[in-house]
C-alpha cells in the first residue's frame, strides 16, 4: 500500500491558451490533512478534478491512493469521498432521500440516521433540497461524501455559507476522521479554517507551488521580526521610520494597525512607545507577534482582486 493518499508529479492541465496548473508537486500523506490555497484561478479546482477523475492530466502524474484516478476510476470510487461545492443535489429530492441513495451505492454504509444526526439534519431529513439554506446544502453534499468510508476525502469549500456553531462542528468532524485514519484534502478560502484544520498547507498562484509546509512553519517564518500594535488611523510614520534603527521600516497594513519589520530589540520597542506617547496616543495590543496565515498568502499571491 502507498503511504501517500495523493501524489502528484509534475502536472500540466491547459484549457484552450490558458494553463490553469503549470508543473504541480504535490504529496498528501496517509492520515493526514492537507489544504490546498490560492487566489482564484490559481488552479486548485483543477487540480483536485483530475483527482477526482474529471479531467485528464496534459502532462505530469497523477496517483490517488497509488492508483491512476483517470484509468483506475471504478476501483477507486468505493475509496474515495467528493464532497463538490455547491452540492450537485437534484432541487426536488428531500435530505434524506438523497443520502440514502448514495449510501444505497456503498459496500458498507454508515448509518443514514446516524450521519444525519452528527450533522443536524435530522430535523430537515424531509425536506425538498431546493428548500434547505446553503449551509444545510453543504452538511448534506459532506455527509454524502462520508457515508461510504472512504479512505481520502476531497472537500471543495466544506464551510462555504455555514453560520459559526455549523463550521465548528464541520471542523469536529473532519479532526475525526483524520483520528479514524482517513485523508482529507480540502480547499477553502478561509485562512483561520486552514490553519485550524491542516497538517500541511499548500499555497498555489498561477498553477504552480508557491509554498508548501505546516501552519506552523509558514506563519513563525520572520515571526521575530515583526512588531505588532494598534493605534489611531492615519498616523503620519515618516517621523518613527526616521527615529527607528536603518534596517526597521513601519507600515499601516489596515487602518489603525499598525507594523514594524526588520528586526525587534528592547529599543525598538521603546522608539514605537515614546513615538505613541509624542502623538498622545496609547497604543493597544503592542506584541511580538507571528504572521497569520493571510499575511503569508498575501505576502505570496498578492493584494489585488481577482476574477
């Protein structure tokens, strides 16, 4: 057996003129959970669809639990969950029906009641697909891809409309299955969801890697460099920059947040709260602080919108 649920070896897929995944390396170890980030458009629903099967690889290699998702696709449906965003429900089916017919497909089921209850179903098992809210739609495509135990589970956005208690309960769930042994790999445009969730996080933009490791190794790089603390917005930064030793520099990422970079002793601190004080401004949250995850995949992918 592989020790890697997913492996992918330098995979090309082009639609037309336009490359949407440009030599992609990507492992996921067994038993472990990996994210898959980026921008729009920066080829991670293509990725996962050709390990889902869907689309064909232009080049490269592709393994899902060491077998070819394309050629090997009926051995590997029994194995493998799809939790697709946006569900793909027919509108008139009620809750429980559907889950049942996908269950009807499994060798070894888990329990429709069982399944609808963890998720709170339970009391909408009745109702017409079309009537249930977003986040309903996504509990109800998530318990469709688990009911069959899979061994590895791709998750497209499995919070996407859900209110907080909902998301906290998917994240139950998903620490869960990793503890029962099975791979999990998901997108999502939700950082505090990744950082939560992974084991690994994979960052792409324009269909290559452009960083790959834990939460944790991602957000305390330069970690020691950074001085965080809030203060009114718009304060004029040119007169700390000047009192602020050569290698410092201090920016106002969002408004009333403020940053110092480039290196943080005891006199740093000393010139940022003597510089507060000349403006008569107490400053709030003043920290050492690491990067979120967001600043690493803006830092990466960029600031400007896109399409």
């Amino acid at each position: 057996m592989s020790p890697l649920a997913v492996q992918i070896c330098g995979l090309v897929r082009s639609f037309g003129a336009t490359r949407a995944v440009d030599g992609l390396d990507l492992e996921l170890p067994r038993e472990r959970v990996l994210a898959l980030l980026g921008p729009n458009g920066a080829g991670k629903t293509t990725t996962v669809e050709v390990c889902e099967g869907f689309l064909r690889p232009d080049a490269g290699t592709v393994r899902v639990l060491g077998r070819d998702p394309g050629t090997d696709a009926g051995a590997l449906r029994p194995r493998v969950g799809v939790m697709p965003q946006g569900g793909g429900a027919y509108p008139g089916v009620r809750a429980a029906e559907m889950l049942e017919l996908v269950a009807a497909c499994a060798a070894r089921p888990l329990p429709v009641g069982w399944l609808l209850d963890v998720l709170g179903l339970t009391s909408v098992s009745r109702v017409p697909y079309k009537r249930l809210s977003g986040g309903q739609q996504q509990r109800l495509a998530l318990a469709c891809a688990l009911v069959g135990r899979p061994e590895l589970v791709f998750l497209d956005e499995p919070t996407a409309g859900m209110d907080p208690q909902a998301r906290r309960l998917v994240w139950e769930l998903v620490t869960a299955l990793r503890a029962d042994g099975v791979s999990v790999l998901l997108t999502t445009h939700l950082m505090e969801e990744a950082e939560a969730l992974a084991d690994r996080v994979v960052i792409v933009d324009h269909g290559r890697v452009v960083a790959d490791g834990s939460p944790a190794e991602l957000t305390t790089a330069g970690a020691e460099q950074q001085l965080r603390f809030g203060a009114r917005p718009g304060m004029e930064l040119a007169p700390l920059v000047a009192a602020l030793p050569e290698h410092c520099r201090a920016s106002e990422p969002k408004p009333g947040s403020y940053l110092v970079e480039g290196g943080v002793d005891p006199q740093v601190v000393a010139t940022v709260t003597a510089w507060c004080a000349q403006h008569g401004v107490l400053a709030d949250d003043l920290r050492i602080a690491r990067r979120s995850l967001e600043d690493v995949f803006l830092d990466l992918t960029g600031r400007e919108l896109r399409s």
